[in-house]
C-alpha cells in the first residue's frame, strides 16, 4: 500500500545524500518533495501541514546543521515525525481486572469487521487467552453463518444463538453473551457489530445500545485502509456518535494510496493498534507505528520478521539443526531440508518476508514478480525420492532422476538443479555452523572464494605442478616460501624483513601498556 510512497520519498533522499552540507534551499526543495509525495498518497491536508512544519523546523535546526552527515540527520527527522504521526508508542489491548474482556468491533459494511474477528480470536488465542466471537450482525445476509465458519477456521470459540437475516435483537445477544462467557471461563468476549454502506443514525444508535449493554473495555473502529480520505471522515463520526479507543486497519495489502493509515492517528487522536494485510487468519498482529515507518522509508522491519520466526520455529529443533550442521554436511539430508522449507513457508509469504528485509524496497519488482509455487514444485520433488535418495543424493543417477521428475510433474533439469543447489547450500550452511563464515567471499577470514575457482586456481599453468624428484620438490617449497614472505613484507612496504619493523609513534599512542 506504501509503494508510490517509499519510492516518491527515497527518490528525494536520494538527491540529498550526496551533499556535504545542506542550504535552506535544499531543505525546503526536500520539503516540498515530501508535501508532493504525501499528497499523492492522499494524506489529509492538516496533516502533511503539520508534518511539513515540524521536519521543517527541526531540519534548519543545529541539529543538521552541526551533524557529520546532515542527509542522514534529514532522513531520520523524517523518520522521528513518521513515527509521531502514526501514533508514536505501540498501543495495548486493555484486559479486565474480573474476565471476561469484551471487545466490541465496529465500522462500515464491507470493512472486514467479521473476517477480522476471527483474526483478532486467533491472534488472542495463540497469547494464551480463551476467546469467543459473538454474532450481533443480524441484518446483513449469511453474516451469522460467516461468522461461525471464520470462528471454526480460527479455532475459537462462537455465540450465535439467532439465525440472523434480520432476526433477532442484537442487544439482547450482546448482552446474553457476557454471561454466557461467564458462565464458560471465557476470559475475552469480541462482539462483531452490524454495519451499513454509509454513516447514518439508525447504525449510531444501534451500536450505541450495544455499547451500552456490555459496556466494553475496548471499542475498536475497523476501517478499510483502501477507502482513503474518506476513512478520516467515517472515523470522526465515529467517535463523535458511539466513540471508540482504537482504530484498527484491515486490508492493508491492497494497492491503493496509504493515506488513510498516516492521517488517521492524527485527526482522531486515537492510536492504531492493529494491521491486517491479507486475506489468511495469519495475515494480522498488532501495529507498531516504528516499525510501519521505517518499512515506508525502505529500511526494513526486522523486528517482525525475528517475532514471526519465533513464533513459528521450535527452539529445540533448531538447536538440533545447528548440532546436525556442526558435525559436518553430510548430516543434512533433503528430508531436514524439507522440513525447513516447510517453517519458512508457515511464516506466510515469501515476497512478504523478503520485503521485511533493509534494502529489498531496491529489488522491489524482482520481489513482488516471486513465483511462490516455487516452493511446492521444491517439496514435490523431494517427497517424490526414496528415503534412500534424500538421505544421500549422490546416489541419483539419470534414470532416478527421470524418474522423480516423472513423479513430480516437472522437466529432469529442474530434479538436477535442486540437488546441485542442495550440495551448495549445505557446504554453505556447514561452515557458517561451524564458525568459518559466508563462502565465496575471498580476502575475508574464513571466507574462501568457493570449490569452483581453487580448482581453476590450482589447474592454472605447468609451474604449479610438483616435481617427483623429492630433493627438488624440497627446494621448490623453500623458494615458494620465500616468495610468500617477500610479498607479505611488501604489500606494506616493509621488505622482506619485518623483524626490526616498529610503529610509527602516532599509533603507538592508541595501544594498550604493556
């Protein structure tokens, strides 16, 4: 949804991070820039003015102007202000002191509010927490019954005892729900609430009397990130005709302009607490205004990439891995490298994950043009071996091969190709459990240039060759020797001898005593 955004905003920092020392020309040049850039994003007018004047203010401040780097410094005010215009600080759920919680969800028709109840039950229930969905959508056709199937997918707990399709009182459910969680040791109660296709009193009041009924801890104004400027309008009447603590964005993988999200923090004065961008139950956590921004300026969102890997990656399997890798490469087999593949793909989107990294806004395209089923024709090939195969691949000859791929569904090249990757990525991952670094990387301790070129460098000209007269290959390992040192000596222009060489008394000063 930030696309148009980061790359407006990282084609303006690009034109400032080559200047030495930056005028009040250049800073009101990157000022407008951004005003262009945020605009075009659809943010609300009072709020790029706001955010104009402060980066603004603080950027012909001492603060650049003293700075070593002052792009830098420019580009971190930007981030500061990003931050403070999306809520600032990550905003909690409040819990009851006496259980049950109850959540009321409310907002427009076509929001997202019943599919994001399932969202919000799941997310509750892996923090450890007993949920149950209350169906108070009665008007809207089938909302019940949707209800009850996003509640079972999630696999939480549904109170629906009216059909629903304009029978029955929602008050009266929302209010026979508290009890009935009572009653059940359920500690969080989320009331899914009926919607309209427009802001009008007779939804108000509605949602108003079930407010009333169960007087919720939070009320959360579910609101499509896609709608733009007039999501800012929906949640003011919103607040203004039932009120709510927080707002949360559903749809945010959607390819419309992502104003919404920065404006409507600001004007309502309520803070963003949770995303959802996609249409699997997964696809939702909580929003941490830090980390949207540092996404929005190109910079990654490392620290949710480390969250998902933790929720979805054993400790213990993979300290078994890292023990398996350490005795050496042969201990990985294509069974274990399957069973990773198959944690990565829990973690949900490849081209999501990878877009999380710092830096990848640059190979955006590459990113985005991702064949995910990649990765299902990888675990076809592999689950069509023996178990003899994946333990040791060396056995596979041509017709094992043309056999897989005749299981598999895909070309012999492609059975060929993995299995070659596999032994690469395998003497890869060895030696980075072993502590000698990334391979291919020549120069670097423990960072050897790869098998392929020792091979080339070693089968290069007949003086390399060993002499079988023993003498002579003894003398031709002394002369080799003393080349070694000759040109160790010299690469500091130190000659041959280095046993007399003394520091300079310059960097004597910033040695330890002895």
């Amino acid at each position: 949804m930030f696309d148009t955004l980061s790359d407006r905003l990282a084609n303006t920092f690009k034109t400032l991070r080559g200047r030495g020392r930056l005028s009040e020309a250049d800073i009101d040049a990157t000022a407008r820039d951004i005003r262009i850039a945020l605009l075009e994003a659809d943010v609300a007018l009072p709020v790029v003015r706001a955010f104009i004047a402060s980066v603004k203010q603080r950027a012909l401040g001492a603060e650049v102007h003293q700075a070593l780097n002052p792009a830098q410094q420019v580009i971190r005010i930007v981030n500061e202000e990003l931050v403070k215009i999306l809520g600032g600080e990550t905003r909690r759920l409040r819990f009851a002191k006496q259980p049950p919680t109850v959540i009321m969800l409310a907002g427009l028709q076509g929001a997202g509010k019943t599919t994001l109840a399932g969202k919000l039950g799941q997310w509750l229930h892996k923090q450890g927490h007993t949920p149950l969905l209350v169906a108070c959508d009665l008007q809207r056709p089938n909302a019940v019954n949707q209800l009850t199937v996003v509640a079972e997918r999630a696999g939480v707990a549904v109170f629906a005892p009216e059909p629903g399709n304009g029978v029955g009182d929602p008050v009266k459910v929302a209010r026979d729900s508290v009890e009935y969680a009572r009653s059940r040791q359920y500690d969080v109660v989320v009331v899914d609430t009926a919607g309209r296709l427009g802001v009008d009193q007779e939804m108000m009041q509605q949602a108003a009397d079930i407010r009333d009924a169960v007087t919720p801890d939070e009320i959360l104004f579910v609101v499509d990130a896609m709608i733009g400027q007039d999501a800012v309008n929906t949640a003011e009447a919103f607040r203004d005709g039932v009120g709510f603590d927080g707002v949360v964005l559903s749809k945010l993988d959607g390819d419309a302009r992502g104003g919404a999200a920065l404006s409507i923090a600001h004007v309502t004065g309520k803070q963003i607490m949770f995303a959802s961008n996609g249409e699997k139950l997964d696809d939702f956590d909580a929003f941490h205004p830090d980390r949207m921004a540092s996404r929005i300026l190109g910079m990654g969102d490392v620290l949710s990439l480390i969250e998902k890997a933790e929720q979805t990656f054993s400790q213990a399997e993979a300290e078994k891995m890292a023990a398996k890798l350490a005795k050496g490469p042969k201990e990985f087999t294509l069974d274990d490298f399957l069973a990773q593949m198959e944690q990565v793909r829990k973690m949900g989107s490849i081209s999501k994950l990878l877009g999380m990294l710092p830096g990848m806004a640059q190979i955006k395209d590459q990113i985005n043009n991702l064949d995910e089923r990649d990765v299902d024709r990888t675990a076809a090939i592999i689950k069509s071996m023996t178990p003899g195969e994946r333990a040791d691949p060396h056995i596979i000859n041509g017709s094992r091969r043309a056999r897989i791929a005749k299981g598999s569904g895909v070309e012999v090249s492609a059975v060929k190709s993995l299995v070659e990757r596999f032994f690469e990525a395998r003497k890869m991952m060895s030696r980075m459990a072993q502590g000698g670094g990334m391979p291919g990387m020549p120069g670097m301790p423990g960072m050897g240039g790869g098998p392929g070129r020792q091979k080339k460098q070693q089968k290069k000209g007949k003086g390399s060759r060993r002499s079988g007269n023993p003498m002579k290959r003894l003398q031709e390992e002394q002369a080799a020797a003393a080349r070694r040192e000759e040109r160790a000596g010299s690469a500091f222009g130190m000659g041959s001898g280095t046993e007399n060489f003394e520091l300079p008394s310059e960097f004597k000063d910033f040695l330890p005593p002895k």
